[in-house]
C-alpha cells in the first residue's frame, strides 16, 4: 500500500534524489580526471603524476562521496524521517568545506585556488539546500468557505 506522501516529505525526497544523482555524475568525473593526471600527468589533476601519493586522499574522498550519494537515494526512498538523511547529506559537505579553508594557503601555492572557489561553492550551495530541507515545513491551505 502506498502511503499518502506529504509536501514536505516531497521536497526532501526530490532534494535527496538530486544530490544523490549530482554526487554520482560529478565523483565519477572528478574520480577520472585525478586517475588520468595520476597516471598520465595530463589535465587539471595533472601535478599528481609527481606527487603520486596526494591522489590516494582524492581518490577516497572522491568515492566516499559516491557513497553518500548513494546513502541519500536509499534515504530518500524512506517513510518517514527524511530530515535525517538530509541532515546526513549536509553533513558530509563539511569536512571538504572545512578543508578548503584549513589549506587555502597550500592550494594557491600549487595554483588551485580557481578548483577551491569552485569546490567552496558547490559545498555551500549543497549545505544550503540541504538545510533548506531540513527546515521546510509546508502550511496547509485555509480554505475559505463559499457562502
């Protein structure tokens, strides 16, 4: 049987399913571009062609965020409590944002400030909407009565 599924359980369910989805496609695009700097030393990864042992850290970074997409897809797909998987979802943008504050300094000395804004804005903008879905709370219509 098919519960009736509120507004707000919507939202937070089509958040979930689109981050998750945005998590799938760009951890696989990121995932091969440091595979192919690592290995070739081509493309904007291209310096761990040197420094070899840095891309162990992206890579797993990397597919634990494919992880968390999966997690919010199977939260989304929950009854009751998506606020937790979206909670879930806001919390895992906080350890990159974190560090790209933490090692701001290093990214420019190596010239990756430009992937760092980039980075900063995709973690705020997915925290953002995260919250979002968290705090949403829908409002039933008043109905007016027609004399």
């Amino acid at each position: 049987m098919n519960p009736i599924i509120s507004h707000t359980d919507l939202i937070r369910r089509r958040i979930l399913r689109v981050h998750g989805t945005f998590l799938f496609f760009l951890t696989i695009a990121v995932t091969i571009n440091t595979m192919v700097g690592w290995s070739l030393g081509k493309g904007p990864f291209a310096l761990w062609h040197e420094q070899q042992f840095a891309a162990v850290g992206l890579f797993q970074a990397y597919l634990l965020m494919f992880v968390i997409g999966i997690v919010l897809w199977v939260g989304s797909k929950q009854e009751q409590g998506l606020w937790k998987w979206d909670l879930i979802g806001l919390l895992a943008h906080l350890p990159p944002l974190a560090v790209n504050f933490i090692f701001a300094s290093l990214f420019a000395s190596y010239g990756f400030q430009s992937t760092s804004l980039i980075s900063i804005s995709l973690h705020v903008i997915w925290i953002s909407t995260e919250l979002f879905a968290i705090l949403y709370k829908s409002h039933p219509i008043a109905r007016t009565q027609v004399a």
